[in-house]
C-alpha cells in the first residue's frame, strides 16, 4: 500500500476496499499528492467520514489534489429526465413563483440479502454491509441530485430530514462474528431548499428482505 502511493508514475488513486479501510488510504493516498476517487459508502462511521472530509478539503487547498465520490447516480438518464420533468421552470436556478408538493416512493426490495454475487461476509454484516450501505446511498444521492443539492449555482441549501424503523433479526452473536444487517426499514425522507425552495417533498421509504423479486424503484408524483 505504502510503495503504491509514493510511486511517482501515477496520479489517482481508486479505493474500492471494504468500507472499514477507507479512512486509512484516503488520508494515505491523499498525503501522497494523489487524487482520490471512493467508492461508496464514503465509510462506516461519522468520525471516519468527517476525517476524510477534512483530509480532502485540507489537500486541495495545498496541494490541489482532489477526492470524488463514485456515485454514478448523477448521471443517469432517467434520473436527469426526471429532474426535467419536475423542474422544468426552475432548473439552473430558474425563479420559483408557483408552489406545488411532491410526494415519492422509494423501494428497493430484496427476494435475498446478500444478493447471489454478493460472497463476501462483510456484506451481509451490520458495520460495513447491508442494504442500506450497499443501495441505499446510491437512492440518498439521487434524491439530492434530483432536488440540486450539487448544484453550485443554487444557493438555497438542501435539507434532509430522515425518520425511520430499522429492524435487524434477533441472533445471538460473539465477539468475533459479524452483527447481521437490517432485514427491513420503513420510513419518511423529507427533502427542502435546492430546486424545491420552500416546497417539501415526501418520500415513503421502504427497504425487504424477503420479497418474491428484487426491485429497485423511485416514483415521484
């Protein structure tokens, strides 16, 4: 690891580890002038994801190396259609005169978990797996595209409140194995600011383990 990110015949640096490790070889690999691109979650707790942040705004300004996050959802194309669609009069910072509501659906269901290809322990564990690590950020970060959270030009904050039941089995286990991720999740995700300003949009939450077919699915009205 250590020879890798001081080899000058490189500039980035991808990290597709476990998230466990993320902290250690970002700060590693951005020490070493690299860029950095993550993959996702960006870690498994807060203290390590504000560290990243703070390692990642700390090497820009002084060495202009960069750290980005591979959440493909940006640029999806049913994704930006959608956006177009709810927005059409307010995209790129257009003025927002008329007041609407939106409400959504966001399901992401299971007929098992880990999925088939999924044959690592770790993704069906609590700390580092789960579905709502492993899909669940991909949908999150979605759901702020879609309402401009990146977007430089708008001003107006994004705001995300999240309010949720997470069940998790009931197992017994040692020090030595692995907690068992959620097998359910319902919830309300509330969005303002950004594209919507002071409209609110509503999603209904629902995250299975033990449905007939996967499904992955956003619907706003």
């Amino acid at each position: 690891q250590q020879s890798g990110t001081d080899d000058d015949g490189f500039d980035l640096v991808y990290i597709g580890t476990t998230p466990k490790s993320h902290r250690m070889l970002v700060e590693m690999a951005l020490a070493a002038g690299k860029h950095v691109l993550l993959e996702k979650p960006i870690s498994m707790t807060m203290e390590d994801a504000d560290a990243i942040v703070n390692a990642a705004d700390l090497t820009r300004r002084h060495t202009g190396a960069v750290l980005g996050m591979n959440i493909g959802m940006r640029y999806n194309a049913a994704l930006i259609e959608m956006r177009h669609r709810l927005f059409p009069a307010r995209d790129s910072c257009a003025s927002q005169n008329e007041k609407k509501s939106y409400h959504a659906y966001l399901r992401t269901h299971y007929s098992q978990w880990p999925r088939e290809w999924q044959t690592q322990p770790w993704c069906a564990g609590k700390d580092e797996g789960g579905p709502l690590r492993e899909v669940g950020t991909h949908f999150f970060a979605a759901l702020l595209e879609l309402v401009g959270a990146y977007d430089e030009e708008i001003r107006e904050p994004v705001i995300a409140r999240v309010m949720a039941k997470v069940t998790y089995p009931h197992q017994e286990v040692t020090d030595d194995e692995l907690a068992p991720c959620e097998t359910a999740v319902s919830g309300v995700i509330e969005l303002s600011g950004g594209l919507l300003n002071k409209d609110l949009l509503t999603v209904d939450l629902s995250v299975r383990t033990d449905q007939a077919r996967d499904l992955y699915e956003l619907e706003v009205h």
